[in-house]
C-alpha cells in the first residue's frame, strides 16, 4: 500500500512537521520509504507547545526516538503557548498554530529545507470546509486546506480510514493526543459529531465536500485572476473601476491593499467602507488599515477620484530630499522625490520588452535627453511635447490623461528649465523616442 507518490518531490529536501500522532508518523515513514528512489533529503521538525504537560514532553521523547530508530534528522522547537496566550492574548488553538506556520516559514526562510509537509489529509479538508461554512465565509474561504509558499500536503487525496489502514499495515507506533477526544474543541466536535452525521445523510458527504473544496480553488483562483486583470496601476498608484461588480470589485480592492500592506489583516467591514466611496463624490477618502509595524509611519488611504477607487500611501515623516536631482542619465535607481529606476536595454527579448511597457514603464532613447536635466516635481510653466503630439501645458497634459491634481504633484518629471521630457510612469516627449537611429535604448519606470 502507498499513500502518494512521492516523484514530484525529486531532488528536493522535505521536512517533515512530525506531532507523533499517526497522520503525522505515515507521512514521515511514506517519505522514507521513497526518499532514496526520488533523492529526497529528508529531515522532520516537532514542535512541543507546553501545553498538556507530561503528555507534550511524552510526544517530544516518542518524536526524538522514532527519528533516531529511523535515522532522520529531527529539529526540536520548545514554546510555552499558554504563556504566550496570556501575554498577547487569543486562544490556544489559533496561538498555537501561529507558533507552528512561524517555525515552518523561519525553517523555510533560513535556506534549511525546500518544503515543510504536513500531514492534513482528505477528513482534515472536510471537517475545515463545515467549520468556515458554519461560522461564515466567501469562496476564498471554501478552498479550506491548500498548499502555498513551499509548504506541501501530500496527503489531501487520502482520507483518515486509508491512514489508519496503512498504519495497520506497516505496523508503525505513534501516539495519542488526549485532547483530541474533547468536544469542547470544534474541530474535534466537528470531527466526532458533526461530518458522522453529514455521512449518515449521505455516505460521501466527506468525499464531496472535499470536491466542493478542490471546485472551489479553482473557481477563487479564476476570479481573483479576473479582478486582478481589472486594476489598472497608473503611475505606481493602484485604480480600481467602481462599475466592477461587486464580487470583483471587493477582490481587486483587497489585492491593492495587499499589495501596499501585506498582513493588514483585511475583512469584509474594510471593503464595506471602501464600498461607500462608490456614491461620493471624487476627493473623498477612507483610511485603510496597515500592519502594526508600520503604524506611526504611514498612513493607506482609499480615494474617490473620478470613476476609480485609487490606493495611496501618505507617509506621515517623509525623509528630506532635495528639490531635484541631475538626470544623467545613468542607469540605476533614483531616489528623488520619487523613487524609479532606468535600465539599459541589452539583448532583452521582445517578451521581456512588452512585459515592461505592460507595467506603464517607458521606452525611451537614452541618449536624446539634452544636457543639464533634473529630476523633480512639476513647476508652473512646465511644458511637453507628448509622443507623437503637439506641445500643451504640463498641467493640461495631465489633465487630458486624467490625472489627478493630487497624484500631478508629486509625480517625477526629467526636465531640462520648462521642458519637459518625460513623466514617469506616464508618458515621454516626443524628442526622446526611439527610432531607427536610437543606440542606447532604456526603459524608465
């Protein structure tokens, strides 16, 4: 009997999150048996959270014994949750986890191993998949246990029975959680009560709420893909169309926030408010919540401008920086007033070249910029010439490729007095495209 093939971790090096309790232990022993057939380096990493005593250092000991029998290197992270609990605050079961995904991503991070596995598995999913649905959840939510970031679930396809019968099988030891008999945890009431009744409805109950979980990713996956394709980044600010539907609009807004502030911790209230600027009218705006860590630092804002919901960040103690800066122009990053890089283009493919102008970044010829150019803000008095177009006042350009008073301010322009040769992020002057004769061609953006 195998439990999965392990030929998609070829050449990898695995870690396996190893509790003791029998999910954890076949998954451990499925990956030695097909370790030196598909050249898998295989280590374990058991977390003791103090939490029942006598009980956790039994499981460590039993954890630190089967690895030594086996020969598989073992990693031993000890934390008090329940101290952590009354310290920070939450329940044990979410502080918990957090401590375990925090170790798996620092064992990630530190180049130790490719790919933490766990042991969740077909019944893990269904179980996840009543729990969201009973306390509340989109689409998103519906995908339940899903693999991401280099940690893996080789055993998503294989339900708890089929586990237990290889354990049988295989004649492998593990031991017992206690608490994994107490109702008063939901899962476990989820577990013992809730998915056995589920199945004397319907004999696959477990099977096809796992379906409705694989049906589910598939269609979040698409639909994120769709509200994504919807965003439009315009000059580095993020604009999402308020005619969206609703579906759409709440997921390209919670892909712009993330974008500016992974880990805010968004919910369905922040998208609520953000909704409200739909019936407002433009310069209206909403704060949004960032990361702890960046509070006292910047602020995230949702405006109305126009027929757009804009994301921008508003930094409270801005770095002095100079007025301008030469414009060489060289090829690197320039930090002044606002941050974009120009780089040489040299053997890109024309992939790489539609890539970058798909980001609004501009192809420029490098060395029809005249002598003496800055790098600042607009000024009165500003004009350009746009590509292939007549010269217009800097401010009426901007306002024809409606852009906001707001956003016109601080853009960066490469000018040389009043001229100005290119916008960032927007658009370049008619003098400084390319042509047949252009040697050094850059991109700026």
């Amino acid at each position: 009997m195998e439990l999965f093939c392990a030929e998609k971790y070829s050449g990898k090096r695995v870690c396996v999150a190893l509790s003791g309790g029998v999910d954890s232990v076949c998954l451990l022993h499925a990956f030695k048996e097909q370790a030196e057939k598909y050249r898998i380096v295989l280590s374990a990493l058991h977390i003791e959270h103090g939490i029942r005593g006598e009980e956790s250092l039994r499981d460590m000991a039993f954890c630190e014994d089967l690895c030594k029998e086996w020969g598989i290197p073992l990693t031993v992270q000890r934390t008090n949750v329940p101290k952590l609990v009354k310290e920070q605050g939450g329940n044990l079961e979410s502080v918990a986890r957090s401590v375990r995904y925090g170790a798996f991503h620092a064992l990630l991070e530190s180049g130790e191993a490719d790919l933490v596995a766990t042991a969740h598995h077909a019944d893990d999913v269904a179980e996840t998949v009543l729990f969201r649905l009973a306390r509340g959840t989109g689409v998103s939510g519906m995908k339940a246990i899903t693999e991401y970031g280099g940690i893996v679930r080789p055993l998503l396809t294989c339900a708890r029975a089929e586990i237990e019968a290889y354990a049988s099988e295989k004649n492998l030891p593990h031991v017992e959680d206690s608490t994994n008999g107490d109702e008063n945890y939901t899962r476990n009431y989820i577990r013992k009560t809730v998915l056995p009744a589920f199945e004397k409805i319907h004999g696959n109950a477990a099977k096809h709420l796992v379906e409705f979980a694989a049906l589910a990713a598939e269609e979040d996956a698409f639909l994120q893909s769709l509200a994504e394709s919807k965003v439009v980044r315009i000059a580095g600010e993020e604009h999402v169309p308020v005619d969206l539907p609703d579906v759409l609009f709440a997921r390209a807004c919670l892909f712009c926030m993330r974008q500016f502030a992974a880990g805010g911790g968004y919910s369905r209230a922040n998208i609520g408010e953000i909704e409200k600027l739909k019936t407002l009218q433009s310069g209206k705006k909403v704060a949004v919540p960032i990361p702890e860590i960046l509070k006292g630092l910047a602020s995230l804002y949702a405006f109305r401008e126009g027929g757009d919901i804009v994301f921008d960040w508003a930094y409270k103690h801005p770095s002095p920086r100079p007025e301008e800066c030469p414009f060489e122009p060289r090829t690197g990053l320039y930090t002044s007033p606002v941050a974009f890089a120009v780089r040489e283009l040299s053997g890109e493919t024309e992939a790489d070249f539609g890539s970058a102008l798909r980001e609004k970044k501009l192809l420029v010829d490098l060395d029809a910029f005249p002598e003496g150019c800055v790098v600042r803000t607009r000024r009165e008095g500003d004009v350009i010439t746009p590509y292939h177009a007549p010269k217009k006042s800097l401010k009426k350009f901007l306002t024809d490729r409606k852009i906001s008073a707001r956003l016109g301010r601080k853009l960066p322009v490469i000018a040389k007095g009043n001229e100005v040769y290119a916008v960032v992020g927007v658009e370049i002057a008619d003098a400084v495209k390319v042509t047949e004769k252009t040697v050094r061609r850059g991109i700026i953006g």
